[in-house]
C-alpha cells in the first residue's frame, strides 16, 4: 500500500481548483489524502453576486471547503487557523510545528503545495509554499521539535504548476514545456471535480469563467500538471503518476 499523499494549501477552493482530480485520483486508488488549509478566506470577495454578507464569509467558505474535501475523497483535513491575506506574516515557529507535526503524524510520501512563486505570486500562496518547503525539512531533522514523535523524510516535494490549468494548451503541447513534470490523467473524476468547485459558493463566477465556458472544457477538466520540487529523477517527462519511482509505491 502507497504511503499518504499529503496537500498544504492556502485557502478554501484551492484544493479543488488545483488538485480536485488528483485527489480523486489517489484517494479512488486506496492512498490516504490528507490535506491541510492555512487560512479561512475571509479576506476574499463574496462572489458575483454575493453569496453572503462580508462577515458571513469565513463560515460559507468553510462549509464549502468541507463539503468539497469531502467530495473529492480526501481522508482527512487540517485548518491551521491564520488570516487570510495576512499567512506571510504568521509567527514562522508556530506554523513550522503546524506542519511538522502533520508531517509526521501522517507520514506522507509526496508533499504538494504551490510553487514558490504562488503560482500567480498571491501573498498567501508564496507563504505556505515557503512554509510548507520548510516544514518538510524541519519534519526530517530529530532535533526539531522530538516531543512530535520520530523524524519523517517525504520523498518528493511537488509543486502545483506555476500557471492556472485554463492557460494551458492541448496535453501534447503541455506536457513538453519545462515547469510540467506530472500530467495527471483525471478524467473519471470529472463529475466529482466539478461537485467540489461548485460547493465554493463564492467563486461559481471563476469556475464558470474558467471551467465551465472554456472552448476545451473536458480535456480542461480532465488533467491535472504538477512540477518536481525535488525528489527521485523522473525516467520520462511528464511522468503519469505522483508516485513514480518512490520506494514503497
């Protein structure tokens, strides 16, 4: 049995715009999917039109966050509790323990969270990919924090593509340029996919920009691009599978 695959996001819809598929994808194959969201998206817009009055955000975008976690499969989620828009300024030892401790708890084989450009350099997305690169190290090394149990060695950091997966041409042409080293193949899941964003009450607008009205929905919808942070070298990219040359996979 593979060992977890282990998601650190920033904020509520992000698991399900970035990763939805692939979360289906592995829980479906029997792998524990945990997840861990840092902040509660009560800094962002209520949607068009609004789905809530302002301070009924951070409630309606939970509901959804945990509704659409569910959806996809994932067995378990993590909320860490910062401010959204404010997670670079979070006290750096408070959230490495954070992590470190689900880290080791569940024991993950991939870790994958955004790039450390954020994928679109939003200020939180920076954060938690810093935050998260270093937790991974941290969760590693014994004299860290030994009251959290015994150290934890992921074997592949992932990054969510540095592009939002709507500016990406037909798979072929994707899946030759650099910064695209895993095309996940999620096309079973895409009824599940499209469950989980429309729980994201606020952001039906994006999704159906983004999703619902592009000219390629279903090969949209359908693949998922991801890129090696680190790990093993991988024998042909893309590579097809998260796991791919892991011990134990």
């Amino acid at each position: 049995m593979r060992a977890p695959l282990f998601l650190s996001f920033a904020h509520p819809d992000d698991e399900s715009f970035l990763a939805g598929g692939t979360i289906c994808r592995y829980a479906g194959d029997g792998v524990r999917v945990v997840l861990s969201s840092a902040t509660r998206g009560e800094a962002g817009k209520a949607g068009d039109p609004p789905a809530c009055a302002p301070e009924e955000l951070p409630a309606l975008r939970g509901s959804g966050r945990r509704f659409a976690v569910a959806t996809l499969g994932a067995a378990h989620l993590h909320l860490l509790g910062y401010r959204c828009r404010a997670l670079a300024g979070a006290d750096p030892d408070r959230i490495r323990k954070q992590l470190v401790e689900i880290i080791r708890t569940e024991r993950p084989a991939v870790v994958l969270t955004f790039d450390p450009n954020g994928a679109n350099l939003h200020p939180d997305h920076v954060a938690i990919s810093r935050f998260t690169s270093d937790a991974v190290a941290a969760a590693a090394d014994p004299r860290w924090f030994p009251e959290l149990g015994r150290p934890h060695a992921a074997q592949r950091l992932v990054w969510v593509s540095g592009r939002h997966p709507w500016e990406w041409g037909r798979e072929d042409e994707a899946g030759s340029r650099p910064g695209v080293d895993f095309v996940i193949d999620t096309s079973r899941w895409v009824d599940r996919k499209l469950a989980a964003l429309g729980a994201h009450r606020t952001q039906l607008a994006s999704v159906t920009r983004h999703f619902l009205r592009h000219p390629d929905r279903e090969l949209l919808l359908g693949r998922e691009f991801f890129r090696q942070g680190w790990g093993p070298p991988l024998a042909e990219l893309p590579a097809r599978d998260l796991f791919e040359g892991l011990s134990g996979r």
